[in-house]
C-alpha cells in the first residue's frame, strides 16, 4: 500500500485504538483481583467502578471506533485500489474523536464518570464525560460519509461492475453505525447532557434505556463486521483455498445490516416500560439474526476446506491438519471461530424470553459478552493488525513465534476467564458488583471459580501486553533499507463474478426496509413517553 498518507492516518488510527486497549486490559485485571478479594488491600468500591467504567468505554468505544476506522481506510484504498476520497475530512474525524475521547477520560479517570459503558441515568456522570463521547462519535461519522462517498463513486465509475465484497461489507458497517449510534446519540443530546449541565432537574430512565437499546445490540455487529470481512477475504487467503460463495457473503452482510437493528427490546426483557408483545417481537428478531452468523459459517469453513484439501488433506476431517496453523490469520480464524459457537449459543440462552430470567443480570452474561468481543472479535482485530501491520509501517513483524504465543495466550486466558464466568452465573453471582459482603453454602460454592477468573485474567493481561509489544518492537524497528511494499492481498473468488443483484450492490432500498423495521419495533415503544404522563428521576452519582 504505496499511499503514505493513508498509511500515516491508520497507524495514527490504530495506535489511539491498541493504546487504549492497553490501558484497558489493565482495569480489567485490577477488577477481577477485586472481585475476588484475594488483596484487601486494593478493594475499594469507587475505585473498582471507576475502573469498570473506564475499561469499558476504552475497549467497547475506543478501541473499536479507531480500529475500525483506520482498517476501514485500508480497505477502501487497497479493494477498490482509488486514492482516499478527502483526506482533510478524515484527520478531521480523527481529530474530533480523539480530543472527545480525551475529554470523556478526564472525569473517568478522576472518578467522576463511574456510570459504566451503558451510563444509564439515573446514575449521573460529570457532563465532560457525556460532550466527549459525544465528539467521539460525531468524530465517526466523517468515517461514515467517507466511505460512503467512496463506495458511490467506484459503482459510478464501474458501472454494473460488484463493488468489491471488503469495500461492500465496509459500507455496509458504516451504514450500520449511522443507524446505530441515532439512539445513543439522541439519548445523550436531548436528554443527558442538559441535564447533567442543571438545564433539566430530572430524566426520563425509561425513554434513556429505551434509546440506548436502539444502539445496544446493533453496535455489537459494528464490532463484529471487521471480524467477518477478515474472515472471508483474509482467512481463506490465508488456507491457500477460494471464496466459496461471493454472492453469500452479501447476502450475510445485508442480513447483518438489516436484522442487527430493531432488536435492543432483548436487553430490556426485565424493564417494565416496554410490552411483552415488542420484547416479544425484537427477540423473534434476535434468533433471526443468527442466520447470517450460520451462512458465514458454512462459506468460510467451505473455503478453508478447499485449502486444506488442495493441500493433500483428505476423509471427511483430514484437511483440518493440512491448514497452515502456523499463519496468525488462519490460527486466528480457528480460534475466533471457536468460540464464536460457544459465546453464540450463550446469546441465544440471553435472547430467549423464558431463559434470560434465570441469567439475568448475572455473571454469565459477562461470560458470554466478553467471550464474544474480547474473544471473537478482538483476537481477528488482532490477527488483521498483525497482517496489515507490515503495510502500514513498511516493515516486517517482530517475531513471529511471538505472535503465535499471543494468540494462543488470548485464546486460553478467554477460555478460562469466561467459562468460569458461565458457571458462576449459574450459581447466582450477580455482575456488576464489586465485592460480596455476604457469606452463605451458596457464596461458598464460587470461590473455586473465582480463583479460575483470576487465572483467566492474569493470562489475558500478560497477553494483551504481549500484543502491544509486538506491534510496538515491529513499528520501531530500524530501517535496513528503503521502505518495502508490503501489498495486502484478498481471496480469490471460485468462481469469477461479473455481475450481481442489484440488490446487493447497494444500499438504497435496505435502508427503506431499515427505516420501516425501525419505525414498527421502535415507533410507539418511544413515541408512549410522549404520549402518557412519565415521571422523570432525579440524579445520583458523582
């Protein structure tokens, strides 16, 4: 990738990413050191919420915001193979977003933010925290327009030509976010901000959750598509086998566009200001979602299996050996993929009307969302800054020895920490809560699983330190020579593609089939608080 700007604003892009991810992976290990009161010393509740607060706006906020810009950016440039469409606007996004995240750190950090990554008010936070994050979105939105400008102007150029399937699926991500972060916005402008500035004395809680699940379950495949687009367009590269199926992976992406949306009520199954009838609806909606999750399954295991076979592997398993598991994009892919069916099934117990009563707000829905994003996600959001890391720096990685004992070290670490998490919430363990003050047969009955988190934990923390190391040692090494061109290569298709449905080349009529899902799964759920006499609560918190 020979375009020095673009190279210069991904790396700018991943390094406020991994250098927050960093500095959350430490508040997560502090925090399972609290919960498990192994070190008196260090337990302090304000601290301890603090730092939830802290490591989940860094990990689910920032570190996923800046990645998948600057990867966007790559992706873009490398598949349609075009200059970036206004670089200015971009470092003005960039801009934007890092001085919000700058400011929302302020009040975290000092204890003033301590509202977790949801910040469901009536829990107030110091009005800094709600402007910065904020600009950080606004901040994303430049992204947005970027790379929907991009994607307008290649069919422009091309025309009848399919976009190509990273580019489409990126676009489809930025739709996606534009969509998503509505709610989350709205909740924040109309509501959270004046009164967290005394503009407003109270809030209406049930509107702001209301909002908030508008943006709760689609911003987990924001995180996710990334995940995906390496899936199809890396990992298979990566086995020496073709993409399977070109036209399923559209149909994947647009599944996961449109169904990803009208499904937050799952999240609120236990809140009393919405009807049985639309949680009823949006979990309907929820299982439904899984569908494009079953069909990236079967075309990217399709193709990796041409791979292994062209590779002499044969009988219905042998070409699982043949795959290259020394390559950190196919390793990774294994691992993600792994526990992509695990943390999925624990989804589906949380999307069941029934079963998520007995779940509810325990232990194993950490378990299942960590096991998710700390570990599907974040490890492909790994294995794609190991293979784009020699693009963007021009030089090559550190170790790679290095990189295999990382993630295989982030895999175990996910492994133990969660499962111990799943177990424990089937034991009653509340989450969300910083220490257990209260000691019966049933609070006894966690203490081995609790030493299992710490476990977990201290691995994952050693590993994420890993991580940064790596790209860190690979990014100052000293340059030998001139800078090389390291070219970031996709799969092939199986078969070539000329043509495909117009349908899915583009956007224009998924977003009228969005628009009018939205408009029935959320319509009146928000326009009742218009509509009845709502009592509103006053602030408690910092």
């Amino acid at each position: 990738m020979a375009d020095i700007e673009v190279r210069k604003l991904a790396l700018s892009h991943f390094w406020v990413a991994f250098g927050a991810f960093g500095l959350a992976a430490v508040f997560g290990f502090y925090q399972v050191l609290e919960r498990s009161e192994l070190i008196p010393a260090i337990q302090s509740p304000g601290v301890y919420f603090a730092s939830v607060s802290t490591h989940g706006v860094l990990m689910a906020y920032v570190l996923t915001t800046f990645f998948i810009m600057g990867f966007g950016y790559v992706t873009a440039v490398s598949s349609l193979k075009t200059p970036l469409w206004n670089p200015k606007w971009a470092w003005i996004g960039f801009w934007t977003s890092t001085v919000g995240t700058g400011l929302a750190a302020i009040p975290l950090l000092l204890g003033r933010a301590s509202v977790l990554y949801t910040f469901y008010p009536p829990v107030q936070a110091h009005p800094l925290f709600y402007i910065g994050a904020t600009l950080l979105v606004v901040g994303s939105w430049f992204w947005c327009v970027i790379m929907i400008v991009m994607h307008g102007q290649w069919k422009k150029a091309h025309p009848g030509e399919p976009v190509p399937l990273p580019m489409f699926a990126t676009t489809a991500n930025a739709i996606l976010w534009l969509w998503t972060s509505a709610g989350v916005a709205a909740e924040v402008l109309f509501q959270l901000v004046p009164w967290a500035l005394g503009l407003k004395q109270t809030v209406d809680v049930g509107l702001a959750r209301t909002l908030f699940a508008w943006t709760l379950h689609p911003i987990v495949y924001f995180w996710l598509i990334p995940a995906y687009i390496a899936l199809y367009s890396f990992v298979p590269k990566a086995a020496g086998g073709k993409l399977f199926s070109h036209e399923l992976g559209r149909i994947a992406f647009v599944m996961l566009l449109v169904m990803s949306l009208p499904i937050g009520f799952h999240h609120l199954y236990m809140d009393p200001e919405q009807g049985a009838g639309f949680k009823l609806a949006h979990g309907v909606l929820t299982f439904l979602v899984a569908v494009p999750t079953l069909l990236t399954a079967f075309t990217v295991t399709a193709s990796v299996e041409m791979g292994g076979r062209a590779k002499g592997g044969t009988g219905l398993f042998g070409w699982i050996g043949t795959l290259p598991w020394r390559n950190p994009m196919m390793l990774a892919g294994i691992l993600a993929a792994s526990m992509l069916v695990l943390g999925g099934f624990g989804g589906l117990v949380n999307a069941s009307y029934a079963l998520n009563a007995m779940v509810h707000n325990t232990a194993w829905v950490a378990g299942h969302f960590h096991l998710i994003f700390g570990g599907t996600t974040i490890i492909m959001y790994m294995a794609i800054a190991y293979y784009l890391w020699p693009s963007v720096t021009g030089k090559p990685l550190y170790s790679s020895k290095m990189v295999l004992v990382q993630l295989w070290s982030w895999f175990w670490g996910f492994v133990i920490l969660t499962t111990a998490w799943h177990i424990l919430g089937l034991l009653g363990q509340p989450r969300r809560i910083s220490t257990v003050t209260y000691n019966s047969p049933l609070t006894f009955a966690w203490d081995p699983y609790v030493l299992t988190m710490v476990v977990g934990g201290t691995v994952l923390t050693a590993s994420a330190a890993l991580f940064v190391y790596i790209l860190a040692k690979s990014h100052r090494q000293k340059e030998t020579g001139p800078v090389q061109a390291y070219e970031i290569e996709y799969v092939e298709d199986l078969e070539p593609v000329t043509r495909v449905h117009p349908l899915l080349n583009g956007f224009s009529v998924w977003n009228i089939v969005i628009a009018a899902l939205m408009l029935a799964n959320f319509g009146y759920p928000i326009a009742q608080f218009f509509l009845i006499k709502t009592f509103g609560s006053v602030a408690w918190g910092y």
